[in-house]
C-alpha cells in the first residue's frame, strides 16, 4: 500500500503539514518495499483556488491508497474518496510519527471533511 503524508519537508523526520491541499511536499510511503519517493506540490501553495482538488490529482497519480493529514477540506476529500483514497485526519508530529501512529491504530479513517473550503 502507498501512503501519502502532507509535509513540510522532503524527509521522514520532517513536520507534517497540517494542510493538505497547501502542504509543499507529499512524501509517500510504499509499505510493501519500505521505499519512500517525493511528490513536490509547490504549483499549489499559492493557486487562488483548487489546491485541494489539484493536490488530491496528483497524490491519486502517484498511486498513493491512503492521505495522512491534519486537516482536509470538502473538495479535496470528495476527489479523495471518488478514487477510492482513504483519509486519516488529526495526524501530527513527524511524518515517520505519522506513519507509526496509523500501523498502531492511533489515526482513524475519516468519512467527511474536517475544516471548510479555503482553509489556510
């Protein structure tokens, strides 16, 4: 399985971002052979509008199966879901913390947007 994370920084030991649409990076985490690659969502930090639409495309190209995050707005989750992702809200700490916290149960598949559209 491929594990999305928002952060704020290109390394497991990097902060997660509590945005999704607006993260900068989304380190994704393939559970299966323990690789980690990269994705760079810098064309959606400063979009007027639709960065959590976009940012949900580009994590669902990445083949990412589950978003861990702190906050997901309306449009992003609906994208989200639509592709069959699974969103973990609430996620803090690092993004290896992140991932630590989901493999013991701590985080908790999400059934609905957790702020309102245009959150910054």
């Amino acid at each position: 399985m491929k594990i999305a994370v928002t952060s704020q920084g290109t390394e497991l030991s990097s902060p997660v971002d509590p945005r999704f649409g607006r993260a900068q990076y989304f380190p994704i985490f393939d559970t299966e052979t323990d690789a980690v690659s990269v994705c760079d969502n810098n064309q959606n930090l400063n979009a007027p509008q639709g960065a959590g639409i976009q940012a949900a495309r580009t994590v669902v190209e990445q083949g990412a199966q589950a978003v861990l995050t702190g906050n997901v707005g309306p449009k992003a989750f609906a994208t989200l879901q639509a592709a069959g992702v699974e969103v973990f809200t609430e996620a803090t700490g690092t993004v290896r913390q992140a991932l630590d916290h989901l493999q013991v149960g701590k985080l908790k598949a999400t059934g609905k947007a957790n702020v309102e559209g245009h959150w910054t």
